[in-house]
C-alpha cells in the first residue's frame, strides 16, 4: 500500500519499493483492488522480500521505513549504504473490527504520513535533523 501511494504522491521524486518480512508470494488481492479504486498504480505491484532489496544489484536504499512490529524489528544496521530508518506503526487490526475500516484507516493514514515525507525541501533531508524528527514522532504515537 506504502509503495502505491508514495509512487501516485511523488512520482520521479522517490523510487517507492515495499516488502515483506515473510511474503506469501502473492499480493493481498483486497488491498490491491482497493487501491485500483483509490486511484493508485497497481499494475507493477508485485510481493517482495527484504532479502530481494538487500540484494546485491538492488537499488540503493536512502530510506527505510517500517510499518509494522514485526518489520521494525528486523536488523537495518548492516543494510547497504546506511540508509535512514525509521518506524511508522501502521498496523489497524482487522480482526477486531471491519476490514473495509481497517484497509480505509492504513491507507488514509499512510497518505497523511507519505504526503508529510514528501513535503519536506529536497537538498535539506538532514540525517541527525530527521533522527531526531522521526524520534519525536514516534513517542507521540506511543
């Protein structure tokens, strides 16, 4: 979902790539055609693993953002090219509630967050000012 709105947000401006700790190997067909409705480029979309962008050959990761616990725990420090990481909890629970709200709440507060990352000055992404940044933001959420 991350890599479709950030692809429709800012386009040519950031190479959006989204996955998976443990994929299945196919794409949640709900979430995609949910997109397709919300007028999101689903057509390239495909399930990856980390391990496929940590790859030798895979393109160079400047950020990295995780969405949920499991991904956030995952070790970043060794990844090529010392990108910045940062965590978004993005994890509404379906199983407590409708999935149509679920879906509709990640997307929606995806776009927030993504249109918020995407604002920022191009040339002026300081790594210790977005440390700091992502620091704060995360204790709010807490």
């Amino acid at each position: 979902m991350a890599e479709a709105i950030l692809s429709a947000v800012a386009p040519g401006r950031f190479g959006a790539f989204s996955a998976g700790c443990y994929p299945s190997g196919s794409l949640n067909g709900y979430a995609v055609e949910f997109l397709a409705r919300h007028h999101m480029p689903v057509t390239r979309a495909r399930a990856k693993s980390l391990e496929q962008l940590r790859r030798h050959g895979a393109p160079r990761m400047d950020f990295i953002i995780t969405l949920c616990d499991v991904a956030a725990g995952e070790q970043f420090a060794e990844w090529p090219g010392d990108p910045f990481v940062a965590h978004w909890s993005v994890e509404a629970d379906a199983a407590s509630g409708d999935a149509d709200d679920a879906m509709r709440d990640n997307f929606w507060t995806l776009m927030r967050r993504i249109k918020i990352f995407t604002s920022l000055p191009h040339g002026k992404l300081n790594r210790r000012l977005l440390e700091r940044r992502a620091l704060t933001l995360q204790a709010s959420y807490l």
